[in-house]
C-alpha cells in the first residue's frame, strides 16, 4: 500500500508490504509476500499501534508524515515486540522524542532489551483504559499470543480490536486491505499456515485470550499481518477459536519420504484405500518437496495423520524427521495416527517415529506397517487393515 487507508473517519490503516522478504522468521516461506500492519488512531492525543519491519521503515515514515501532516505522534503502542512489529520503534522515537510508548512490564524488557530504550514508558495493566480525547483505548493482556508481553488493544467507541499477531496471516495485500474487498478464500489457508506454524504451539493460551474477550462488541478485526477484518470479523475469530481448540475436519494426512518411490507406493495405496472407504479430503504429501509449514497447515485441517517412512542410516529419512520434530514441538491434540515404512537391510525409519509417537503419547488407529524393500501382496493386506481403522476412526 502506497498511503494511508482509512478505517473510520479517526482511525487509518498504515501498514506496510514485503515481497522481498523470502522467509518469514527466516524459516516459513512467503511465496505470496506479507504484511505488517499499523494503525494511526488521529484524535486530541494522536496514536500509532504498532511499527513495522525495520527493512521497510523509509516507506512507513513516509506514510505517517503523510496522514499526520505536520501533527505528532503522542503515544505508541507495543501491542508486541516481535521485530516484525517493532523494527520501526527506534527510528519513531527519533522522529518524534516526546511520544510515550504504552506497553505492559514485559514489554518494557524487550524494549530495553532489543533497542535500549527504557524512558518516556506509560506502563498499562490489563484492563486499564486510556483517555485520548473522543476515543478510549483499553488494553488487555494475552500473553504467548504469540510472546510472553504480547497483549490486544481495544477502541471502545470505535470496537476496533487491535490483536497483534491474532486473527492474522501471510500474504501481501495487493490492493484490497478489508476482508470485504478481496476474495477472502485466498488468505484464509495463508492465515491458517501462520496460526499452525507461529502461533498454534499457544493454542491454550489462545483460548484464555478468547475467553478475555468474550462479550465484547467488535466491529472491526485489526491484526498486524493481513487483511483487516471489517465486514464479517466473527469469522476469522470462530477460525480461531475452531483452531486454538484443534477441532479438525474428517480428512487424512498421508505425508511421506521416498527415495526410489516404495514408500510413496504404499501411500499411494492407503490413500486409495481411505478413498475406497469413503474419505473425501486426502492429502498425500512428500517431505522432501514440500516445506514443513504447507504440511503442518494441512495437519491443522485434518484428524488423521499417517506418517510413512524410508529408513536412512539406520534412522528415519531426514526430512522426515525435520516434519516429525517440528510437529512434536507444535503440541497438536486430537489427532489420530497411523504409520508405516521400508528398510533395505536392516530396520530404522519406522522405529524412529515410533519413538516420537510413544514419546508423544499420539494414538494409533492400528499397527503400523513396516516393509522390507517393497510391499508384498501380505503387507498391502496390512496397509488395507490401517487404512480401514483410520477412515473408521475419523468419519
Ligand atoms: Fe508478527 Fe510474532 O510477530
């Protein structure tokens, strides 16, 4: 976006894109690019929610020059410290010496932390409201969504919510900033790779911060990454509420590492058999051409989840291992599982995640299968049988 967008006649969206940026955290890739969004509040005491990237600063300076036109900044809040959101502090405080940054205790850490900056605070508890003239804002904490000082803000008059990482997701805004002028199917799987792979680890702490808000009259959804939700916010906020909860669809998972192709065989075959046994949503996806994230967002659709598994070094193929890991570590609940696997001469793979599934305490929907080179007319009889107990098990 090249200016800034009103919200309303007092509030004005001043986010920023990156189409430059491949990896978000330097680790999820961002093929459609990605947002970081601020809010400038214009009222007796003026407002800005949020900065942006550091890399993009020129451009968000520009912006706010632009819609305050000459007037200043009073206060900042640090809804979140992540320097997606807080790259800009150090280069506003420059700008404009005399603002107060608003934040809670541990906001203020990072802010020192991070850039050094530990004068002009105004230290807000959750629930406490400030007075700007015409509008009040109220904050509320709602930590580890996504860090530990992460809290919401909230314009009572207007019932804006502004949420921080919540409600928000990948992908640059091409034109369209409300969800009501851009076709919001687009974002709602760019939305859901960003909950399951950075926030989704918190979904307990997610459900706290829902509960917070419950009852609360929202108008508008402003997040900082994504389209701002205008026209329909209770959307993206049951989306949430949906995934923070892991309620998942009747689909099946079926992700696998192959290197000469008899493990993706065998999960050609179960993905046949799921379907034979009325499964509509399957997805079959190769660790090693698939990134992590894309499998996981699809992990957070689904119920069920079969791991299959070449042997390497005695062990289990590294990208699969990666996929697994990083799984373990989201924590996702209600899920049930299936596995399978081949080994040249002697066994490994289908040990390993064997170990992540006990270790992990995910349930099985029947044993797994573990082949010898390729499967035989005997193992495809196994594969039938796990395939069976999981369409029984999710439909
Ligand atoms: Fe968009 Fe947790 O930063």
């Amino acid at each position: 976006m090249n200016g800034f967008i009103p919200i309303t006649d007092d509030v004005f969206y001043v986010g920023v894109n990156d189409r430059e940026t491949h990896l978000f955290e330097n680790m999820w890739p961002l093929p459609k690019g990605v947002t970081y969004n601020s809010y400038v509040i214009k009222d007796e005491k003026n407002v800005l929610v949020d900065t942006v990237k550091v890399t993009k600063m020129a451009l968000f300076l520009q912006k706010l020059r632009g819609l305050l036109d000459g007037s200043t900044i009073d206060y900042l809040v640090i809804n979140h410290m992540e320097p997606d959101h807080s790259g800009a502090i150090l280069e506003i405080v420059r700008n404009y010496p005399d603002v107060k940054i608003v934040g809670n205790a541990k906001t203020f850490d990072f802010l020192k932390g991070f850039y050094d900056i530990d004068e002009n605070l105004y230290e807000v508890k959750d629930g406490d409201e400030l007075v700007l003239g015409k509008h009040t804002l109220r904050f509320y904490l709602t930590p580890m969504v996504h860090w530990p000082e992460t809290m919401m803000t909230y314009d009572i008059g207007e019932q804006i919510l502004f949420a921080g990482d919540a409600f928000g997701g990948f992908g640059s805004l091409d034109g369209g900033v409300f969800d009501d002028e851009v076709n919001i199917e687009y974002f709602e799987n760019e939305i859901r790779r960003y909950y399951s792979n950075i926030v989704g680890k918190f979904g307990p702490m997610v459900q706290k911060a829902l509960k917070k808000l419950d009852g609360l009259p929202i108008k508008v959804v402003a997040s900082t990454h994504g389209p701002v939700w205008r026209s329909n916010p209770k959307r993206i906020i049951t989306s949430y509420d949906r995934w923070s909860r892991y309620e998942a669809d009747p689909g099946v998972v079926i992700v696998f590492g192959s290197m000469y192709g008899n493990t993706e065989k065998m999960a050609d075959y179960v993905a046949r058999r799921l379907a034979e046994y009325g499964v509509k949503d399957i997805r079959v996806m190769s660790s090693s051409t698939t990134h992590d994230s894309y499998i996981i967002n699809e992990i957070w659709k689904y119920k069920g989840i079969i791991f299959g598994s070449c042997t390497y070094n005695v062990g289990l193929f590294p990208p699969m291992e990666s996929l697994i890991k990083n799984l373990s570590h989201k924590g996702v609940k209600n899920r049930v599982y299936g596995v399978f696997g081949t080994y040249g001469w002697s066994g490994g793979g289908v040990k390993t995640i064997m170990q992540y599934i006990e270790n992990n305490k995910w349930p099985l929907v029947a044993d797994e299968v573990e082949v010898k080179l390729t499967p035989s007319e005997e193992d495809y009889r196994k594969l039938d049988t796990l395939a069976q107990k999981m369409a029984e098990s999710i439909l």
